[in-house]
C-alpha cells in the first residue's frame, strides 16, 4: 500500500462540526461504490442505504428531543433539535437479517466494513462523517420513522456527513503493544 493510501486509513476521524453547504450527490455515489466494495462472505450484498430528506429527519429530531427533554429539560431538547437540524447529509445504513444466526452476524460485520469504507471514501473527498447510533436510533417507533422492518433488518448506523467546520484532534488509542500479542 503506497504511503499516501496508509496516511488517508490514519487521517479519518469522527467529524463533530458540519458547515451548512449540502455535499454533491455525486461525492455520495463515489463514498457509496467504495462501501459496496466491502469484503462479504457469501456474497449476499447486506447493506441497504437511505438517503434520510427533510421530513425523516424532522421525525428523527421529534423522537430525539422528547428523548433529550425528558433527560435534561426543555432547553436541552431545543439545542439538540437545533444542532441536528443544521447536519446536511444523513445516510441510514442498516443490515439485512438472515433465518441463520450466524450468517445475520457476518452481513452486519460486512456492512460495518462498508460504513468504514464509506468513510474512508469521505475522509478521501475532504467530507467529514459521524457514525452515531444514538439513544433514538434504539427506540422501537425508529424503524417506522425511517422506513425499514426491523424483522427483515438491522440496524448499522445512522451516518451524518458533511464538509467540517471546525477541525478535531485524532483520538487517542491504546498502544499497539498492548493490544497486539503472538502464540507460538
Ligand atoms: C458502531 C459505532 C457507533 C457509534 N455511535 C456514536 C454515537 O452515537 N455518538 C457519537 O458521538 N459517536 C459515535 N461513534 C463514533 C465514535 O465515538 C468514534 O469513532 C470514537 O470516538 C473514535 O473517534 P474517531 O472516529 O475520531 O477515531 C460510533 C462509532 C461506532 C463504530
């Protein structure tokens, strides 16, 4: 792998701050071709993506600030809505479920290979990415909001995408020594 290919694996970080400016729909089919290129036991092409526009997300923002209001009160709730109401791409990737056990849980390690390289793609593009799976995304009303049976798939991840605002530092990791170990 050429060097410039490794420093881009080690550059991509969680993006928490958006500009408004909306991404081009072609920079999203390029981040999405490099997803589908995901490594996929049996090849059963798991992922399914959602484009989330104004009025899904406006749902998802409803269930989340009775969410947050009930937690932290109603000023709360209002800066969350708000906060959410200014990301400009939300891409709902979710995974579908299999009669096998097993097999369901190697679509959805495939598609979390795809949301990675869906990011990376991103990260490739200068479009900065958030995987969240927040407190929402787990409330039962959340697959009717979104539009997907929840007996058919998955949820992955809800992935906000944008141009960043602001720039974060790297998250720190463990070293690799310590996660990193040989058997003879
Ligand atoms: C499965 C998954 C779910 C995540 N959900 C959230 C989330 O709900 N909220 C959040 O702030 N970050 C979420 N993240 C992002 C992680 O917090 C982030 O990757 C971690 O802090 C490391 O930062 P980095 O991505 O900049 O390296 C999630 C990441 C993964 C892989």
């Amino acid at each position: 792998m050429a060097e410039a290919d490794l420093a881009l694996l080690h550059a991509r970080q969680t993006c928490h701050d958006f500009a408004p400016e909306p991404v081009d729909e072609a920079l999203l089919t390029q981040a999405l071709e490099a997803a589908i290129r995901a490594p996929n036991h049996h090849l059963t092409n798991p992922w399914r993506f959602r484009s989330l526009g104004p009025q899904t997300r406006e749902a998802v923002i409803r269930a989340n600030t009775v969410l947050v209001q009930t937690k932290r009160g109603a000023d709360a709730g209002r800066k969350k809505a708000e906060r959410w109401r200014a990301i400009p791409g939300w891409l709902l990737v979710t995974s579908l479920r299999d009669h096998d056990p097993f097999r369901s849980r190697e679509n959805y390690a495939a598609c979390c290979c795809a949301v990675q390289n869906l990011m990376l793609a991103f990260s490739a593009l200068g479009v900065g990415t958030k995987w969240t799976s927040g407190a929402v995304t787990r409330l039962p009303v959340f697959p009717g909001l979104v539009g997907y049976a929840p007996e058919a798939e998955d949820f992955v991840g809800l992935i906000w995408y944008g141009w960043p605002a602001l720039e974060t530092p790297l998250s720190k990791r463990q070293p690799l020594s310590e996660v990193w170990s040989a058997r003879p």
